[in-house]
C-alpha cells in the first residue's frame, strides 16, 4: 500500500522530489563538504591503519559512560583543546547528534534558545523535541539579537549560531561574542563549515576572529568535512563539559565515535597544523578564481549561486554533469530559493575549479 503516494507526487510537481545516486568517483568533485581533500589523502588513511593494527582491539564497543571511552578518543580531545583554547572536549558521533545534544540539553525550563534563522536543520529539530522556548531572530542581524537578549527574562539565555553558514556561505558576525558578554548569554558556535577552512590555524571564526575562549563559548565542529573523516566533536568549559556528560542524550546513549575514525581525524588535524600555510595559500588561490570568473567574494570555500527556479537548478546541475563536473543543486526545504552549491575543494585542481566556474557563468 501506497500511504504516502500522494506527498510523493505533489514532491514530484513542486520539482522538490529527491533521490540518492551513487557516487561516480569519475566526476570532478564541487559538490561534497571535504573542503581540503583529505577523504582522498591516502597516506593518512595508511597511517592510522598502522596505528589502529597496534591496538588491542577494533571498535569502541560502548558508550563513553560505559566502557567506550578509549585514549584514543582522550588524545584527540586534549589536542583539540589545546590548539583551540578550550577547557575540554567530548567527541560524538555527529554533527547532527551534537547539535541535538547541545539543544536539547541545554535549553531548560524557563530559558530561552535565541537561533539565528539559517541555523541548522539539526538544531531547529532539537528545539521542537521538547518544551523548548526558542526566538529565530533574522540573520546574522545583530542589533535584533541584542534587543532580544535585552529584552528577555529568561533564567539562562542560550544563543546558536553558524561558523560559516552551510549554504549561503557567509561567516557569522564578529560582534555576537560581544554582545553575548555583554548580555552573560550561552554561545553556542556551530564550525561544521569553517573549521580546516579560515583562521590563522584553519581553526575556524574563533580563530579567524581572534577570539580569546570564555566560561560561555561552546564550539562544536565535524569531522566529515575538512578533516575528511566522520564525527563530532564539542569543545567548552569543564563545566559545560561535565554537565553534557550527564545530560546529552546522544552522548549517552550512543556507542562513542569509531576509533577508526577519530584516529583518522587527529592525524588529518596534524596534517592541517602542520600544513598550515599551503593549505591556506590554494584556499586563497580558489578564491581569487571564484571573484574572477564568477565575481563573487567568498570567505570560505563555499561558493552559493541564486537560480531561483527547482527546473532551472536542476538543468545546470544536469548540464554541468555532462562536461564531468559535480556540483549541488540545492532546493527547498534546504534554503528559501533554490541555489547551485559549488565547493571549491582543495581535492580538485584549481584549473578544474576555473572551467567549471566558466561554464557554470555561461549558463547563468
């Protein structure tokens, strides 16, 4: 039986219908989140076998309330605290997981969540899981945040906002770590797009900003993007820190991350650290392309171009398949008006980079 044919086919009309395609390693690659190209770094992948092989056994086996947590999720957490300025860390298994843990966690009865509309889709779920008091205020706009905060009578004011914002590409406002001081509110800082991507150290806007850490800065970063792994991580003070641990239910709940995976993920940290001013020289070089050829400034590497029309989108993206080249063909749901997404990942040739941007400006 057929219970949700007809959602299916208004999908269908609407040009809003979605399937998954296996991925056609021939093609060039603007489409994925790998920003630095490390999924395709063989040699990390060949070292953190080695290291795995010398260790007693294969997989996490439990939650890290109970028996999961292993040193070498331990290794992983004190470096990350160490090269981003943060008290103490807890690796997850993922960004969507985090944010649910964050929220969800976080936000009790009688405070308020303060989300800036363009925040994550796991983040605005979060909000709905529960009696969650929860203000969308308009993006990136910083004046309406510090009326609301000003405003607001809540007993702990919790504020979440993006590093680099997923799909338009923007990096959030340098003055809402001023204004959340000034205020004494939670912030939460999503760097899934920004961490490996801008900062002196590739850290991310906490770095890029020069942010000094304090009591009421959360970080929360992934590990499926520039770090061409798979996780989570959540970066605070001890004291956010220990009361995740006994309140996060994906943190309890869920057998902690691979070891695989968070092994792969600190080698592709010290590759990043060490590696530092190359990385940043070709990220800049994808930049300078997209100003030239398709004359947009881009902070990241996230590069976000309006079509406005779903068959429109998907003809440039059906288009651009043909000439061997993968980018995103984003529609609603995701954002208000459908857009191509392409990622100017380090994994892909900067020539690569200039003819698909060629192309893609003679068919806009």
């Amino acid at each position: 039986m057929n219970f949700y044919d007809k959602e299916l086919k208004a999908l269908k009309r609407s040009g809003r219908y979605r399937t998954r395609e296996v991925v056609d390693n021939r093609l060039h690659d603007f489409a994925s989140n790998d920003y630095l190209g490390l999924s395709h770094h063989k040699e990390l992948h060949t070292l953190t076998c080695k290291q795995l092989a010398e260790y007693p056994l294969n997989s996490s086996k439990a939650s890290l309330l109970v028996n999961g947590y292993h040193q070498i999720h331990k290794d992983f957490e004190d470096a990350l605290c160490e090269v981003n300025g943060f008290e103490a860390g807890i690796v997850l298994g993922s960004g969507f997981n985090a944010n649910i843990a964050l929220v969800e966690s976080l936000v009790r009865r009688g405070d308020t969540l303060f989300m800036d509309e363009l925040y994550h889709a796991s983040g605005v779920l979060a909000s709905q899981l529960h009696a969650i008091d929860v203000v969308f205020f308009k993006h990136n706009d910083m004046q309406e945040l510090q009326n609301l905060l000003q405003n607001s009578n809540a007993k702990r004011k919790i504020v979440a906002v993006e590093g680099i914002y997923s799909m338009d590409g923007d990096l959030c406002d340098k003055e809402v770590f001023d204004i959340c001081d000034k205020e004494e509110a939670i912030l939460i800082v999503d760097e899934a797009h920004s961490g490996g991507v801008v900062g002196e150290k590739l850290m991310g806007v906490f770095d890029y900003y020069d942010i000094a850490i304090k009591e009421n800065y959360i970080k929360m970063g992934t590990l499926g993007k520039a770090y061409g792994s798979f996780g989570a991580f959540i970066l605070s003070s001890g004291h956010i820190s220990e009361y995740l641990l006994n309140r996060a239910k994906p943190i309890i709940y869920a057998t902690s991350l691979s070891l695989y995976d968070t092994l792969l993920a600190h080698n592709a940290l010290n590759y990043i650290l060490k590696n530092n001013e190359v990385l940043k020289k070709e990220i800049t070089l994808r930049q300078t392309i997209i100003l030239e050829e398709l004359g947009l400034h881009v902070t990241g590497l996230i590069v976000s171009v309006p079509i406005g029309n779903n068959k429109k989108v998907i003809e440039i993206k059906n288009k651009l398949l043909t000439c061997n080249y993968s980018v995103g063909a984003i529609r609603q749901p995701t954002v208000a008006s459908p857009i191509i997404r392409l990622i100017a990942r380090l994994g892909e040739s900067s020539e690569s980079l200039r003819d698909v941007c060629k192309k893609l400006a003679g068919m806009l």
